[in-house]
C-alpha cells in the first residue's frame, strides 16, 4: 500500500519509509514556505537543522495537517531510538505485512509507547487524538505515576474534564514535567483534537529539551523578563576525591581507588592519580534491603598508602559524615533560620551544614602520620539498613598532606568495622563494586534523552569565589532599576546554562569509563559571592537578593521560567550563609535553610532599604548540597 506523498521518510534496514520524522537525511535543512508566521517556527526550523524533519517537495511543511497513528509510531521511534524492549511483538490484523509501517508499529508496541485496541486492531490510518499523542510522549519519557491525576489536571487546564481516562495520570505527568504545549490558550488542552502536524513537533521539541517553543504556550510556565549574566569567578585547581558512582552500592568492591595499577587484580579500578597538599574527599552512596535476607550492615572504608621514603602526615581540616536516619527527609518549610545548625532534611543537607561552618566531627582523626609504604585507615564508615528500606550516607572532608599519598574508597558487608588487613586485600584483589550506574551519552554532538551518569574520580575544584561587579574593570554591581532584577546561574551543567553558555561543573582528572565526564551539579564545592551593592539612583531603593529555582531553559538570555501551580520536585536542600550590613549599620551573619521546588522563585534571603548613592556589601556562600538539581541563580532585583 503506497503512502501518501505528504509523509515523511525514515531509512531503516535498507527499505524506504515514509514517515513523519527523518533520521537520516542530505538535504540542508531550509525554512519551511509556510511557516514562517506559524507560532512553532523556531522548533520546526530546529527539528530541520538536526535531520529531525522534512517539508514536501514544495518546500511547504503543513502544520495544520493531521497525523496518524502509523506516521506517531515512526516519530517515536527516531524521537527515542534507544529505548528498550519491554514486551514481545504482536501481529496487529488491520496492518498488513507490507504496510509501509508495519516494522515500525511493531517495534513501537514492543517498546511500550503504544498499545493496540481490542481485537488486536492498531488503526493505523486513525488521526492522533492530542490527548494520546501526549500520553504516548509522557510514557516515553518515564515520569512517575501520581495519586490523583484529576485534581492536578484541573490546575493546568479549563476543559480537563475531557480527558479520557486512560491518558489522564500520562498528561498530568506530562503537565507537571512542563511538555504539554496549547497554542494559543495554553489553559485549553483540547484533548480530543487531532494533533496536527505543527502541535506534535512542538510537543518534541519539549521532550527533546529543544528550547525553542514560545514558554506562553507551555502549560503551566510563567515567563519573567529578566537578565540572566555568566557568574563571575572560576573554580580553583584544588582536586577532589570524588565517590558517588554507582549511588546505590549492591555488591563488596572498590567505590574509587587512586592507587598504582600495579600488582592489583583488577587494574581498571585503580586511577593512579597522587594527592598532595589541600584536597577534599566528597563521598554519597545508598544501600537498599528489600527483603529480611537482605538486612545488613555494608561498611565503607577510606584507606591512605604513603608511597614515599619519609613519613607522611594528613591534616584533617574540616569532616562530617551522616546517615539517612541521623537526617531524614522531613517536610520543612521553604525558607527556615538556621543559626545552630539543628535544621536539615537529608544527610547531604545535614554533611553541607557542618562543613560550611567548620566543623570536624570527633569520629574522625586529627591527623594520621603514615609511615613509608605504609596504609592507615581513615574512616570506617557503617550503613546499616534493615528490611524493607534503604539508607545513605554523604561524607565531606577537607584534607591537607604534606607528601604525595593515594586514597582508596571500599565497600564491604561486614558484621563489624574491616580490619586495615581486610581493606587492603579487598584493595589488591577486588574489583569495582557494583550495581553500575547507566553510561553517559557522549557529549558531542548532544542527544535526547541526555544520560549524566554519576561521578566517580578525582574532580578539579573545590571553590567558586566570585567578587560581582558590573565588569571586571570596577568595583561596585548597580543595582537594577525598580522593578527588574538580573540573574547569576549557579552550580551549571553540560546542557543546562540557562543561555549563559557558561558550564560550571568541574573538570574530572580522573574517572571511569563507565562515569560522569564532569563532576556534574558539584557537589561539595564551595559558593563563595560577594555582592559589592550600590545605588546609583537619587532616590531610596528596597533590593533584595535570592536564591532561586528556575525551569531548564535555554531560549535566551533575557527571561526566567518558573512554574505555577507549585510542583512538589525538590531541586534543592541546604543552608546558605549570608553576610550583609543591615538598615541599622549592624554586621549580620544569617545562616538560612531552604527547600526550593523545581520552578520555585524562593523568598529574599535579604531586603535592604538603599539610600541614594549607598553602597553596602552583601556576602552569599553555601556549599552545594547533595540531592540538589541545577540550575539554580542568584538574583538581585530591585522591589517597583
């Protein structure tokens, strides 16, 4: 049966076939004839620039035309050519055998994005409902099923009432996740329209993390006209030991070894890297028991081998380590005055609050003096977990030696604390310990969906201090004129700059293969941003300064996107410090704890009362805490 001319063309196993998304392709890519007033150009144009999509002959791409169920399931494959088989195939009785989609709709159902109707029956020639072809997407991308999907879908849209129920926990899921897009009501979902061809390469270009569709048509999304400015500063060279792969810990091995290959079972496990002088060690694992038999204690254990002729001595300057149970993720409120440190929610919170304050805890040594050739142990950290639950433990060090030394990081199950006996034969003869965490994509080119993966090496930086300036030639920032305010992104990633371009995730020295390529989120390092405040104006101003939660976006450079109504994904858990003089002239110290949501604009950690051509000096630090998501900002702006 042959397709009409208006498909598109997929190339797979050697035949031809007409579909609505192309993979592979020669032709440039052009702006389409009909679309340059249509309101999803800027996607369409994108989709075309990577071979995601062809016009007609003409040159015409017809967004206003519908799609089918068969020209859905090719775009979903090419959409997410990685996803796995998850059920065996079905022979559907109304797709023949050479229908020019038969191998794609076969291989769309074993990959679960689409399900047939009773009788075995695919209506391949049916036009998508929106309603579907949302659902189908939403499935694709993994969310997490909710409770009550129908009060959700009642804060989104006007017509929720019209969503069929099957595709109402998908949608919502899809809502929350900000890939639903309705031009041009965005409250209007219009669940049981065809999707035309227009709607569905917007709605990819959401899922894709292709940030080109109008943020008012994304449901859910407020746009707030702001500018967004690289953060000043740069990391500093000081490494870090840097375990958190693979986060859940299944099996004894070694977590992170810097020790020689030398001599050891299992080679690749050992980076052969040196510390020497100020290095940090930053450590977040997990361990689960799902049954009684599962039940155990698993020991992590921090060994130092000085391999040189003299003694070497190991400062430890600052350390903490907690447990899931000695910091448990309570609900707190957004923002909560912490000045004792009794405040946290989660033991990365909890490890990030000792140490931006200094603290050691008394578990770990002052020092080790470790005699030529020798290994000591430095920590022997238990995580013990009892049926039915998981538990884990974030560990932070800042350490100084004063000869080269090599560090391990083991795991083992252990009814008590290894010997350093133990250690080491685990060290010599074990491999890396297990369950490993998915590969990263590549990084270049970049591709949909993006897999970070989890670090494991010695990253490079410990410290971001940054003197915020109008430019590097003066010394005071301006504050904004009233009502508007600029933006510093904190703590970026490959992918994730908030148009900024500007990837502040630390450089990895060492790692394995099967790792982060960058020390992604930067966990442990250190903030450090002062704000040289001054009011150029005549007049008396209200300024305030924030730490706030935005959406992913990277359309441009001159907007925030946050989220209404409120979502309940946590993207960030922490204490920051800040330092400021008051209204009075009085020096505060304010150590602050904040819960921010995906999208979160976040309340003023400060507001200050300028007067006419005052300067006052605001100082923000806080070490980025485990289980945050980025991107983050620091945001100044100045109250209407």
């Amino acid at each position: 049966m042959s397709p009409p001319q208006s498909l598109y063309m997929l190339r797979q196993n050697t035949s031809v076939i007409l579909a609505f998304l192309l993979t592979l392709s020669n032709s440039s890519a052009i702006a389409f004839s009909d679309s340059q007033d249509y309101w999803a150009k800027d996607c369409l144009q994108q989709l075309g620039e990577r071979k995601l999509i062809t016009g007609y002959p003409d040159g015409s791409f017809r967004p206003h035309a519908t799609v089918t169920r068969a020209e859905a399931a090719v775009l979903m494959l090419n959409a997410f050519p990685n996803a796995p088989v998850q059920r065996s195939t079905i022979k559907f009785k109304d797709v023949p055998t050479n229908y020019w989609a038969n191998k794609a709709i076969a291989t769309a159902y074993q990959k679960g994005f689409f399900a047939g109707y009773p009788g075995e029956i695919f209506q391949p020639y049916q036009p998508i409902p929106r309603a579907q072809i949302i659902g189908v997407l939403a499935g694709a991308k993994n969310y997490s099923s909710l409770s009550n999907p129908m009060q959700t879908l009642q804060k989104y849209f006007d017509d929720a009432a019209q969503i069929p129920n099957y595709a109402q926990n998908a949608i919502a899921q899809a809502a929350i996740n900000s890939i639903v897009v309705n031009y041009p009501n965005v409250k209007q979902l219009k669940p049981q329209q065809s999707a035309t061809r227009g709607e569905v390469a917007a709605l990819m270009c959401r899922a894709l993390n292709i940030y080109t569709v109008p943020p008012q048509y994304i449901a859910g999304v407020e746009v707030h006209p702001q500018e967004v400015r690289q953060l000043p500063g740069q990391l500093n060279n000081i490494p870090t030991f840097n375990s958190n792969s693979p986060e859940l810990v299944t099996t004894d091995g070694i977590l992170l070894s810097t020790f020689p290959p030398d001599g050891k079972q299992a080679p690749d496990a050992h980076l052969n890297y040196p510390f020497q002088g100020r290095f940090d060690v930053f450590a977040h694992h997990i361990v689960r028991a799902e049954t009684a038999a599962q039940s155990r204690t698993v020991y992590q254990g921090i060994i130092v081998h000085n391999p040189g002729n003299g003694p070497a001595t190991l400062q430890v300057l600052q350390a903490a380590s907690y447990l899931t149970r000695e910091a448990l993720f309570i609900s707190l409120p957004d923002m909560v005055d912490n000045l004792q440190g009794t405040v946290y929610a989660g033991p990365g919170s909890r490890t990030m609050n000792d140490v931006l304050r200094g603290v050691k805890q008394n578990n770990f040594p002052e020092k080790l003096v470790i005699e030529p050739g020798k290994s000591q142990i430095l920590a022997n950290l238990a995580i013990p977990v009892q049926s039915p639950s998981s538990s884990g433990r974030s560990t932070m060090m800042r350490l100084e030696s004063d000869r080269p030394i090599y560090m391990a990081k083991l795991s083992q199950n252990s009814n008590s604390p290894p010997s350093l006996a133990e250690w080491q034969r685990l060290l010599d003869t074990g491999s890396l310990a297990g369950k490993r965490d998915p590969i990263p994509t590549p990084l270049d080119p970049p591709r949909e969906p993006t897999v970070f993966s989890r670090v494991a090496g010695v990253s490079q930086g410990t410290q971001w201090q940054a003197q915020i300036t109008d430019n590097p030639n003066v010394s005071d920032l301006t504050i904004p004129q009233p009502g508007q305010g600029f933006s510093y992104p904190l703590a970026t990633i490959h992918l994730v700059t908030l148009s900024t371009g500007q990837i502040q995730s630390a450089t990895m020295l060492k790692r394995y293969a099967d790792t982060a390529y960058f020390a992604h989120s930067n966990y442990g390092v250190e903030y450090n941003l002062s704000l040289p405040l001054r009011n150029f104006s005549n007049q008396t101003r209200t300024v305030t300064v924030s730490i706030q939660t935005p959406v992913k976006d990277e359309g441009g450079s001159d907007r925030l996107l946050f989220l209404q109504p409120r979502v309940e994904q946590v993207f960030f858990r922490g204490t920051v410090r800040v330092r400021y003089t008051d209204d009075n002239g009085v020096n505060r110290t304010r150590y602050v704890h904040l819960v921010q949501r995906r999208g979160q604009m976040g309340e003023p950690l400060v507001r200050l009362q300028m007067q006419a051509g005052e300067t006052r000096q605001v100082q923000v630090d806080f070490l980025y805490p485990p289980d945050a998501t980025p991107p983050q900002v620091l945001t100044v702006r100045t109250e209407g």
